[in-house]
DNA sequence: GGGACTTACTTTTGGTGCGAAACAATTGCT
DNA sequence: AGCAATTGTTTCGCACCAAAAGTAAGTCCC
C-alpha cells in the first residue's frame, strides 16, 4: 500500500504547484490554472497530462452550471480523484486519542476516538495502530498518518518533550509505522494545525498569517512566505511571558497580567472560582458573563481586553494579512467580540489596514484533521520539504 | 549619461543574483559565488563573463594576504568596478538637505549640505538640482539619485504627504529628474534606510529582519524574505499606539505610555524639562544619567525599559533573525543597555532564541546614503521589482 | 627540479522547462 | 454556413543549467 502511495509522488516542480493549486482550490481548468501559476497555455497541457495519467488528477464534467452562456470551447475543469486515498489523522490528549479519517482534499468522512489509558509509549503506539486497523476496514485506501502531540516534537518523527504525556525523546513516528506499515508525520499539535489552516484553511494563498490559539494554553504559529516559521519555545509553557497588563489579576504560577493568565480556560475558570468559591464550566462562564452577571463579565471583559492588546501587538509588528483565533477557547469572542474589537482599533494607527480578524471554534476532531493534513502535505510535496 | 548607466542593465535573473553578490559582499572568487548562489562552476563563467565583459565586474589581484599559503590554482576574485559609477543620496530635513556621493557599494566619498530656506516644492527641487550640479563637478559620473523624506511616498516618486514639509501630492522624482537629467527615487526616510541594510548592512542575507530607529520619532521596517513589508501608516506619527507602559508618563499628546513618549528624543528632553524646569539636549541627559543623577537616570531607566519591551514584543511576534536598532536616539543603548537586555529576558521565553540586537547610531548622512543605495538598488535590479 | 596532487576555471554536451505560435476543437452569434 | 471567441494541443526553439571532461596554475615532496 505504501508502494501505492508512492506511485504519484515524483512530481517535478511544475506538477507539484499544479497539483497543488488543484488540491487546495478545487476543481480548475487548464486555462485558469495557467492564470493563477502564470504559466502559459503550452506548459499547462505539460504538467495536467502525467497528472491525469497517474490518477492523481481527473477531468470533470462542466461544473454546476451545466449550459453555462459562454462562447467559445468549454473548458475541461480538472479536480483530485479526492476519494482515491484517505488519510488518517490522530491528535493525542492526555486522556484520549481522537481520530478522523479525511479524504484527499482533507474532508473528514469518519471520526473514531479511544481513551488512553496509559503514557507508555509502546502501548499508545499499539493504541494508535488498532485505532488505525479499524478504520483501514471501512476506508481501504489509506495512504498515510498524521499524528498531532501537545509538546516538542523533532524531525516531524520524534517528540522530544511531552510535558503532559511525560515523555522524552519518543521516535513515536517509527513505533507507529511498524505497527502500521504506513508513512507516519508527527508533528506538535498546534504547527500541524498552523500547517492545515496555511494549506486548506483561513491562511490559503497568503503570505503574512498568524494563528492564534487559545484553549488550554496558547499557541502561537507564524506562517511567512507560505511557511511556518519554527521556534524553539513552541509549546513549551508558551505565552507566560507575554506580558499583557501589568496590572492583571495575579494567578497561580505568581506571575501578574500575562497572556496566559488571563486568556486560557484553566485560568480563567480558576479567576471565578477564586473570587466566588464555585467551579463552572468555561462555557457556563461565558453564560454568565453574557447575561451581565459582575464578576464573570469582569474576567471575560478582562480576557477579551488581553487579547484586544495581543492581536493588536502582532498587527502592529507582524502585519499579517489575516490572524486565525482557534481553539476551544475562542467563545470569548461571541460574548467579548465588541471589546476585543475597540481594544485593537485604541492600539493601532488609525491609518493602518483593518486587521482580518477570523474566529474559528475547534475541537479535538479538527486538531487531528490538522494531522492529517500534514501527512497529506509530506506525501503530496515527497517529503522533501517542509 | 543616463543612457551609459543603462548599458549594464539588462541582465538576466542569473547574472542580476551574481552582480548583487559581488555587491553586497565584496570580492568573491567563481567557486565561492558558485557555492554562495548554488550554481555550478560551469553555470559561472556563463554567467560572470558579459559581467567582465560589460566593465561591471573586474578579476581583482588575490587579495589582502599575497603569499596565501593554499595548494592548487589560486582563485581568482571578482569585484565590482566600485568607482565606475556613483550615485547621490539626499535626506530632506524640515531645515537642510543633507547630501552624500556614494559608490556603486555605497562608501560615502563626499559629502555637501544645505540650508533649506523654503518649502516650496520647485525651489526644493531646485536646491537639489543646484546641489547636484556642485557634486558632479567633482563626481562626474553620477549614475542616479535617491531622496530620502519623512513621510508617505507613493511609488518611489511621488511625496503622498509629507508633515512637516506640509506637502500633498508633490512628483518629486519628476522634478528632480528634469532639472538634473538622472534617474530618481524617492522614498520614505525610514524606508530606504531599511532597504540599505538589508542589502548593504545589518541585515543582509537575513530572511527575518526588524529595524527600529529612534530619533525624533520612531520607525519600524520588517523586512521578510530580502523584501521590505510596506504598511499604510508608517512615517504618519508612528508608534503613538504602541501601548507600552499604561502607567507611564503623561506627555504633551495626552496619552499615557505609549512608544513615542516615552522613547523618542523630543519626548526625552520634554520629560526633564518639565520635571526640572531646565532645557538639556539629549547628550547631556544621557550624560547625567550615566553620572546617576536621579531624575535623568529615572528618564532613560524607563525609556530602556520601554524598549526592552518592544524589543521582546518583537522578537515574540517576529522573530527575526536579527534587529538593528538606529537612528540618533539609540545612544540610549550605551547608558542604559543592561536594563533593556533585562527587560527583553523577563518578556521572553527562556528556551526562546536570543535576540541578536545591534545598536548603530546614525546621523543624517547615514539617512541620505539610505536613499542613494536606494537607487543603486533600483539601478542594478533594472527598476523591475522593488 | 620534476612528478604527484590540489584546486580553479573552461568547454562541451545533453537535458529540462518554458513560451510563442500555429493548429484543432467546440460553442455562440449573425 | 461563416465568423468570432475561447479552450486546449502540438511543435519548435530558446534560455538555463548540471555533469563531465578538459585545461590552467599553483603547492608538496622526494
């Protein structure tokens, strides 16, 4: 199956941005693939020709509209045979293992989850590979794994730190292929979704994107030239040393007003249950901030403040044409969008480009698409890039 | 002579990245630049000889250490004709305009200002016709000029605004170049300078590069894959929102803690003026700060700390490679860099990679030769792109 | 001082990728 | 039917480049 895989991988340049372009934008004729890879006309005949031969690609039938008004020949759209491989796609908590299986064009046709009983490594990989024999069942074809890790991860194959799964220096892609006899990417949860979002996401085509997530902790990814800049403090207690109000309410690990503090949902439900005794839901606090109840609406009000001043920050320095907020985090907004909003606009020149500002609520599911679609990406570009 | 200096411009791609090698680095020998530019040996006598050829490149004498103790053929270096051209770079001040003759690498060989006793768009242009005039005497092969201004300039030709010359819409370029018959670009102040480092300067062959220069404002350049970011309201009373210190001094302008106040040179000396009641130029503050004479010291202290700030916000959001940090406000840095080192470590993450930061104090003439590596920049790279 | 070795550069050759232009296909309009 | 418009195909040639083989110019060492 992995020969199989490989069948379609050696793509020259030319055919790998065609290939691409389909694959992200969906189906294209000839003609207007030209266009968009400013190629000319002779070069696209080129490049579709061993793409359709190999499978990869197909000629669809004139889209929706079918007597579409137009003079001249019809164009033949192209499109990926989207269904001809899956991809799996498992994003590890500390409790559970969540997996989806996706299509080519990473739409997820089935979801399978399974609780984690244990950190060892051997037995989450023997985890990883029944999930994946079950799924192989009703999805045959399936050409490759994306596993997403909240921590360090090396070589998109080792995690060298998991704080929460205790682990070092795991070679969990290897453990997992073994058990698989599949190409295996891991990659730390936040880059493969940063990655996802760059390829099929809010960040398609673009050359400056920022996505920012709140859930747990933070994550911070910086997509530049259509590639993820790396850092070395990703998911490493990531955040605690933005300082957002110096002023901010003091919390556990004794540091005042950072942006972990007042934005990630252990800290914010640790402000209310501080101040009024009760432990709620991070979705019941934002109800309550909603319907105006003081001391939750101060903390939300204060979050939404905190995060105003962070995006306001990157626009400020990194200018992206587009920030994502993702994660389980981002209700903040539906309550506090007003002053996340007010807080940017006091924080920028009134001359500067309007930021585009996109929300997306995630859950578990889509960081393991964002797996997934990593894998898709190694496999498609050969693995020899990023 | 405009014709002249076209001769050696229509270079291909190949030959253009070996021209801006040479450029930018200096001497290099054929198998170095074949390294440097991933070519071949073979692919660089192709390309290197019209470059002999049409006078812009030399085989230079093996350089600095004759007897160089290496087996095999000695290298022959290739440089560029430094001398065969030069160029004219102008900073227009609110009161002077500053002049520099520069090489094709950029050495200032002379310099030439004048007193600017009039606004007046034609007269402008004619002061800097009249200064031209003078320095091609001694210069007589002047290939372009480059003329720097504060504030919006639209395609390197136009003066969008300007504040302080209290100019709309002026075609300065146009003017320029019909009173002296040279190429011209205009650019904001900030802009060229950024430009000029990062093909000249700190940072060249940097991908991720920040500039931050204080003087009587502030300027911010990202520059991103060898390419300046441009942004809509840069050099339009910049800075004002950046937001560093909510409990900051209050300053003429009414808000509290932002950049401006609390970093640029005019915000500096108003902050002692209005606390001790005498006038010091920003020399002296620094001077009694360094002595620890109580106020000043609190002054740049919270300065320092101020760019500490913005220097972590930077490098958390950027992270660049490297920031240079200019203009005549940086002097700052000798008195008081521990503190802003200090700052930066407790905002950053402590696995985080260290800042490189370099400070270079610059005076107006560093601003002009900005602009006249602008147009050598424009000259070379045939004005196609940026 | 002369062969062995090393490194720098040149020439040749062949391949690749692309654009330009001519050509074929398919439709709408008159 | 004839023409214009549009898409896609084929052919040709150019520009570029890498690989390999050849040439140049020195050092090393006996």
């Amino acid at each position: 199956m992995t020969a199989g895989a490989a069948s379609w991988l050696p793509l020259s340049t030319g055919e790998r941005s065609v290939a691409i372009e389909v694959l992200v934008h969906g189906p294209l004729s000839r003609t207007e693939l030209a266009r968009r890879l400013g190629l000319s006309a002779g070069s696209l005949t080129r490049l579709t020709k061993p793409l359709i031969e190999s499978g990869l690609l197909v000629e669809v039938a004139e889209a929706g509209v079918p007597a579409e008004a137009r003079q001249g020949r019809p164009s033949t759209p192209l499109d990926v045979v989207a269904d001809s491989r899956s991809f799996l796609g498992f994003k590890i908590t500390e409790d559970t293992v969540y997996g989806v299986v996706t299509t080519l064009r990473s739409h997820i046709v089935a979801r399978h989850d399974r609780p984690l009983t244990t950190h060892d490594p051997a037995e989450v990989a023997d985890v990883l590979g029944e999930m994946t024999a079950e799924l192989a069942r009703d999805h045959p074809r399936l050409a490759g794994i994306g596993i997403g890790v909240g921590g360090f991860v090396q070589d998109r194959a080792v995690v060298g730190e998991s704080p929460f799964l205790l682990w070092r220096d795991v070679p969990l892609a290897e453990l997992v292929q073994e058990r698989t006899g599949l190409p295996v990417v891991v990659e730390n949860d936040v880059a493969a979704l940063v990655e996802a979002e760059t390829w099929f996401g809010a960040g398609r085509g673009l050359d400056r994107f920022v996505v920012l997530t709140i859930g747990a902790g933070l994550g911070y990814g910086l997509v530049l030239g259509g590639k993820r800049v790396p850092f070395a403090e990703e998911d490493r207690g990531f955040g605690r040393h933005w300082i957002v109000d110096p002023n901010g309410p003091l919390t556990p690990d004794g540091r005042r007003g950072n942006a972990v503090s007042m934005l990630t949902i252990p800290s914010i439900r640790y402000q209310i249950q501080a101040a009024t005794g009760r432990d709620h839901t991070y979705e019941e606090i934002l109800a309550l901030a909603a319907a105006k109840d003081p001391m939750p609406a101060r903390v939300v009000e204060e979050a939404a403040r905190a995060l105003g001043t962070l995006v306001a920050q990157i626009c400020n320095f990194v200018m992206p044409q587009k920030i994502l907020l993702a994660g389980e985090g981002v209700g903040l907004m539906d309550v506090a969008g007003k002053t996340v909003e007010e807080t940017v606009r006091d924080q920028r020149h009134p001359l500067a480009a309007p930021v585009d500002l996109e929300t997306k609520v995630s859950d578990f599911h889509d960081w393991a698409r964002g797996a997934a679609v990593l894998a898709i990406k190694v496999l498609v570009l050969g693995s020899a890039e990023a």
